[in-house]
C-alpha cells in the first residue's frame, strides 16, 4: 500500500477474509531460509515464529505503508527478536516503531540545516534553512517509506513493490547505501565481509529520493569554532590551524564526531595532559589519521588534478614534526 493512501484503502483484508486465498500458502524463498538459518546460528540472538498475514495486514495498516516483498518473506519465515531489531509483534510498541519510521526524515532534516547538505536534484536551494526544510519535507512525503530492518538500516518500500531493493544506513551524519538487498544484509551480519559493503561494482537498484540523497556523498560540514585542546597551545600558529582543519577534515571524511573527539583527545583530559600525549605515543597516530583524511597513502603525497604536490599534508607533517621534543 502507499503509504499516502493510508487511511483511504485497508491493505491486505482479502488476505484474511478470502478462505481461499487464507488457505493457500505459496513456497518459502529459499534466501528466506538460508537468512533464518544464519540470524539462528547467531549468538544471543532469538527468533521467533514468522509473522502471520494477519500481522503483516496490521502493522502495514497502523504505520502507513506496504512490507517490501523480501523483507516480508523472511518476516513470515522467522521472527528476529532482539534490541536492534523492530518489536513488529507487540502492539504495545507501536510508538516506538512510528518514531524509528520517522527517524529518516529527522536525520535529513538536521543535516539539511546544521550542515547546509543538499541534493541538486531537489533544485536551487531555498534562501532560508526554514524554506529548505520545507521544501525536503514535501519531497520526501512523495519518496518511498524507508522500512526498518536492523538498528538505523532500512530497505525501500517502493511501488511497484520488488524484491531486491539496496539497504540504506541512515543517521546524523547523512546516507549511505549498501551494496545488497535485505538478504544479502541479515545473511551477512557478523561477517566482516558483509555488514557495511558500501563498495565493490555491484550495480544497485535506483530508488526515488534516497539514492541521490546517497549519491551527494560526504557531507558538506559547515565549519565552525571545535574548542580544542590546542586551541590555547602556545605553539605555532598553523600548527593550530593545521590540527582545526584536520578536525574538519575527519568529520567530511565520514567518522562521525564522538569518533574524531575520541581520536583527537579532546574530551576527559587536560590541556597539558593532551599536549604530552600528542607529543609522545598518540603523537603517530594521530598524524597518520590526519594524512589519511588529506587523502594521502602512505609516505608519498599523492599529486592532485592541477598536478600540484598536497601542500597541506606536507605543512601539517612539517609542523608535527617540528612540535616532537
């Protein structure tokens, strides 16, 4: 059902009012055992008997929108139960699965206006960031739903309703897409290989809205003021600036910003303890990190489009070594 017509069709009755159709219960995809099977085999992890058409029908009709087929299938087939997956059996938790449908647009709309993020598909940016959230908020109520399937990863609920649509990671630092279906997905949870395989050449399925959003890649982070620990070092000045702009550099690389914080020392320690520590042991770490972000492998500075050496990497190097006692 799309989810625009909630409330002016109720999905899925003949499903349980038809006793023929009731009665007939077509052959399990195979993808949908071996995906059972696998989540079985994991460790504190229960799973329970697969959703009833009933079920199906109510959850579709209480949240607005249409299970896509392969995620149905395997629901049908087994129930995952556990804290990182939707509760879709107990009626009581129906709040809980509203906000965690929402919670996409949430995402969007805080990096739309902390982040000036935008998509050029969605036209000329809008002078105002109240007017540019308006504006995300009308497209995506014309996008497909986003159905939750494990922690912030979705799988489109698209019409026509297919099989096979790419799975989404979604969260404040913006969207992601995998390169694999809803089966592919849970078949490959706590397999390093398989959990977050945002490349390779598979070619994914294009879905309205969220793969332009996907494709806009890294996002625009609008700097501003970081309060670190160097900010008050008596050291050179564009050693300084360098460690500001690596921050920055980090953050627009994609490590989300408890992660840089933790990498760059800059919570649950002192000024002098973090200087001693930058200066030492911590000191390698963080420059190869730093390079890394500059887009730099290894020792060699890679030579950008102009053919000009990465001035910026060779400075930071310049100035890190300098600063070692």
């Amino acid at each position: 059902m799309n989810h625009r017509l909630s409330g002016l069709i109720s999905p899925l009755n003949h499903i349980t009012t038809d006793p023929i159709r009731s009665s007939f219960k077509p052959p399990i995809p195979l993808y949908c055992k071996t995906t059972i099977n696998h989540l079985k085999s994991l460790t504190g992890l229960d799973v329970a008997p697969g959703l009833t058409n009933q079920e199906i029908s109510a959850v579709e009709s209480s949240l607005g929108f249409s299970f896509p087929i392969d995620l149905r299938s395997i629901l049908q087939t087994g129930l995952p139960v556990g804290t990182r997956f939707p509760n879709w059996r107990s009626g009581s938790t129906r709040n809980n699965l509203l906000l965690t449908v929402h919670l996409p647009l949430l995402h969007v709309s805080k990096i739309v206006v902390r982040n000036g993020f935008w998509v050029d598909s969605w036209g000329t940016r809008p002078g105002s960031d109240a007017e540019a959230l308006s504006l995300v908020k009308k497209l995506m109520e014309f996008a497909p739903v986003l159905v939750p399937v494990y922690q912030n990863f979705y799988v489109p609920s698209t019409t026509p309703n297919l099989a096979g649509n790419p799975v989404f990671e979604i969260d404040g630092d913006g969207v992601r897409v995998l390169n694999c279906d809803v089966a592919g997905f849970l078949q490959g949870l706590n397999r390093p290989d398989g959990l977050l395989d945002f490349g390779g050449s598979r070619r994914r399925r294009r879905v309205e809205f969220w793969t332009d959003v996907a494709e806009r890649g890294k996002v625009a982070m609008a700097r501003g003021p970081t309060c670190g620990w160097w900010s008050a070092l008596s050291c050179d000045e564009r050693l300084r600036a360098c460690l500001e702009d690596a921050y920055w550099k980090l953050r627009e690389a994609g490590w989300k910003e408890d992660e840089v914080r933790e990498m760059m020392m800059m919570d649950g320690l002192d000024r002098d303890t973090c200087t001693q520590a930058f200066s030492s042991t911590v000191h390698e770490t963080v420059k190869r990190d730093v390079v890394c972000a500059f887009g730099v492998d290894g020792d060699t500075c890679k030579e950008n489009e102009d053919g000009r050496e990465g001035g910026e990497v060779t400075t930071l190097r310049h100035l890190l070594n300098t600063q070692e006692p």
